[in-house]
C-alpha cells in the first residue's frame, strides 16, 4: 500500500519508544519523542550507564535480550547491530558453553538464529537512540513530561486523539500518538479525560521483588566457563547472572514480596554479595575476579503482570493513539521477555500502519490482533508461572514442605521439571534446544508440551531418577539455612 507519510508523537523514550522511533523513521515517517527525563547524549556506554532515569528504574536493573530481538536488529537493522557489537556487546551462540555432560551435540541449521545479543540496557537505548536521531526524521525533547492528550470527536460519536498538551503547557499537534511510556504510563487517563472509552486491564502481581548490583572484570580476568547454570530457583530466593557489555555483568536476587526479613537485609550490598556467593550459579562470578560499579543494591518492587484492553468489543478506545511495550503489556521481568515483547510490538505497530495508511480504525485493529496472536500467549503463560511460584514461596516461608501433598497434580509436575527437564537439558541437546528456542521467543509457549519426542525424552529421564545422583544442588535447600549463611 502506498504510504502517506505521518507525524507521530511517540511519549516515551526507552525500549518501545526507541523501537517505535526508529521502524517508523525508517518507513518514511516524521517522529517526535517525548521524554520526561532529561537525557543528555553520552559519547559512551558508561557515560549512558550513568543517565538518570528517575522515570524508568528499571534500567537499573539485569536485562536479556533475547534471540528474537537479536534476530530483528540483525535482519532489518544490520547497521544498528553492528554497532551494538563495536560498542561492546556480545552475542551469546546456543552451542558454546555447553554443560559437560551433553553427548550427542550437532549444530542445526536453525541454530544460526538462536543467538542472544549480552548489553547493558542503557547501551542498548544510547545505540538505538543514535541511530534512530541518525534518520534525519526524528527529533527528540528530553526534560519535559506530557500532562495529557489533545481530542476531538468524531462524526460517528468516536473520540479522535490529535496531538498532546504537555506539562509546561505547550501542545503539540500530531497524527498519531504512540505511548511508550512504562508500566506506569497514564494513556489510559488521558483517553478517558479527553471522551474515549474506559480501559479496563487485568492485573495480577508477580509477587517479587528484585535485587541487583553491576560488576566488572578486572583487568586480565574472563567470565567464568558458561557451561553450568546461570540461573536457579530455591523457592524462597530465584537467581540470576547477566553478561552485558564491556566486560561487564549484573547479578539479581528475587525473593518474595511476604518475605520481608529477606527483603530487609538484600539491600546490604555486603549481604547481597554473600548471599550471592552462597549459590552455585553465582558464586564463581564473585570470586574476585570483578569488582562493583555500582555501590547501591537496586531494588524494584511493585512488579505487575498487567495486560490493558485498548480495544473492547471491537472498538479501539480512541482513535489516533496506540499503547506500546508495557504500557499496554507488563510480564514478570524473571522471563527476560520485557525489552524484546517491547521492540516486538513497536514493529507490529509499524506493519499495521504500512497495512492501512491513514485509516486509524484499521491500524488500531490490525495492531491489537497482531499483538492478540503473537504476544499475549506469553503473557499468560507467565502469569500461569507465577501463580504456582507464588504457591511454592508462601508454602517455604510458612516452613512447609511445597511438595508435601502427593497427590496434587502440581507436585508430581514440579517433580517432573525438577527430576527430568533439568537433567534432560544438561544432557540431551534435543531438549536443551527446545528450552532455549521457547525461552528465546522463537517457539510458541506450548511447543515444549506439545512436542512428543521432547516429552517422551524428559519422561524418560525422570523415570529414570532412582538410578543417578541426586540433582546436584544450587545452593542451601533451607531458607533458614540460607539465612544464617548471611553476615546480618
């Protein structure tokens, strides 16, 4: 379809509002970005590490990009990803570092296509910010929020939004709005103060909270070997290490939000680094081989997994704006999927708009049915997680034993993925690729399940549990144990 080009007013300058920017500025489009915090351009990584972004914390926080992100900066975005890579980043290959005890491993042909993409998250933004100014189409205003939306109706009785009035009470004028701006993004307000319909949303909490601190490698030192877990779950505390750019890494603890001795004494960055050292998957990350650079433990908390209605009973709310990233859509940043479900649907709007030129009934549509099909699976299956995360951490807190009930059908499951999928993964490269491509966004939520020779390969390793070692441990099985471990 012949494109009529258009001026977009994307509010939001992080990962949907870069995207966003950037896709429709390659499209022949005139984009304005709106960002309330005052984000000076740095002239490196670490000068953009150390942006105050007061209204997104979460940068402050480990990040994943994840190989179907990584796959569209390299297809549609070659330039852009190659600087990511001359600026530091690293790709991760499904392949390398594998655990010692996998046999059997061929490269596939599809295996070209598993590769995560390790970065800082503010090095992420400051390349992909560059490139989009790089357009010529798109201008940024730092510094200034944006207090609400301009509208009028429609001869049908629908409410048009036209532009937005910003704090410092200027108006800008616009033919679309694109709100980018967080799980705390007010779009849904601003529709209904200007006539537009009710958004309503579903809303249920992660029940985490979040820890994290940065380190770099001194001088001379190299990760360690990659070949074990970089990640694990006791229950009562869930744990992670994340590469990113410039020999650089994060680690995270979460732990429950009831859980408030835990919540209490992790934000000690000397109890957050003991505790860190008391788990398997991290310990060898913090064994002087690095040092912090950032003093503060960061803690997040209030994580929702949210999905807003922006279209009900198959009217869009208001015409003339769209929700992006977790304006509209908040997952549980445990999965990694935020950054890549966020630059995901900056492209879905992009393809709607390509497919219905100056119809904004159409775009609205089409883009609310592409995200339906493509991206909600993910977010109710990652609401299905947590409710049973939440189950086995309020049963550890209580002092009870979360597999405790034989016959709960939870219990036999849990066994399953405790005494089958993880041996299974450290030894069949079958399973191992299957995880990794659900993990990675590139299969569906049920693939895993509805795959039979990946069934019938993890049953197989679970009936035989009785005859191997027990499941080599992550760390103390105990929270009290945990607990007393800690310098507090």
């Amino acid at each position: 379809m012949d494109q009529t080009p258009l001026h977009v007013i994307v509010v939001g300058g992080g990962v949907s509002g870069l995207g966003t920017a950037l896709a429709l500025a390659r499209r022949g489009h005139e984009v304005t970005v709106i960002e309330r915090d005052h984000t000076p351009m740095p002239t490196s990584a670490d000068e953009a590490f150390a942006w105050d972004r007061r209204g997104a914390p979460q940068v402050r926080h480990s990040h994943a990009f994840l190989a179907r992100l990584r796959n569209m900066l390299l297809n549609e975005y070659p330039d852009v990803y190659r600087t990511l890579l001359d600026e530091g980043a690293s790709e991760m290959r499904f392949g390398d570092d594998l655990p010692p005890e996998m046999v059997g491993f061929e490269r596939q042909p599809d295996d070209d296509e598993l590769v995560m993409l390790a970065c800082r998250r503010t090095t992420f933004e400051w390349v992909v910010r560059r490139a989009a100014i790089a357009e010529g189409g798109v201008t940024f205003r730092t510094g200034v929020g944006v207090a609400g939306v301009l509208a009028e109706p429609t001869a049908d009785g629908a409410t048009l939004v036209t532009g937005v009035r910003l704090v410092d009470g200027a108006e800008l004028s616009a033919d679309l709005v694109i709100a980018a701006n967080g799980r705390r993004s007010a779009a849904p307000d601003w529709i209904t103060a200007a006539g537009g319909h009710r958004v309503p949303e579903e809303v249920e909490d992660t029940g985490i909270v979040y820890f994290s601190r940065f380190y770099r490698l001194r001088d001379g030192q190299q990760y360690p070997p990659r070949g074990g877990p970089i990640g694990g779950d006791l229950g009562y505390v869930k744990y992670g290490v994340f590469v990113g750019d410039n020999n650089t890494f994060s680690v995270t603890l979460a732990t429950s939000t009831e859980d408030h001795e835990l919540r209490k004494v992790l934000v000690d960055p000397v109890v957050f680094d003991s505790a860190a050292r008391q788990l398997v998957a991290t310990s060898a990350w913090l064994d002087g081989r690095a040092e912090p650079i950032t003093d503060n433990v960061f803690v997040m908390a209030g994580l929702l997994n949210r999905w807003r209605d922006f279209v009900l009973d198959g009217e869009p709310s208001a015409l003339g704006l769209l929700p992006v990233g977790d304006a509209i859509l908040c997952t549980n940043p445990l999965y990694g999927r935020g950054c890549t479900a966020a630059f995901w649907g900056a492209h879905l709007i992009a393809d709607a708009i390509s497919s219905h030129s100056g119809d904004l009934r159409a775009i609205a549509l089409a883009y609310d049915a592409a995200l339906r099909e493509q991206i909600y699976p993910w977010y109710r299956s990652g609401v299905e997680q947590d409710g049973e995360a939440r189950r086995v951490s309020t049963a550890m807190l209580a002092g009870e034993d979360p597999d405790g009930d034989a016959d709960d059908p939870r219990t036999f499951m849990r066994g399953v993925f405790r005494d089958g999928l993880l041996p299974a993964m450290r030894s069949d490269p079958v399973v191992l690729r299957a995880f990794f491509r659900s993990f990675n966004l590139l299969t569906s939520p049920d693939a895993m399940v509805k795959d039979p020779d990946v069934g019938a390969r993890v049953f197989a390793v679970w009936q035989d549990r009785e005859n191997r070692p027990p499941e080599p441990r992550l760390g103390p099985k105990r929270r009290g144990d945990f607990l007393e471990l800690l310098p507090v």
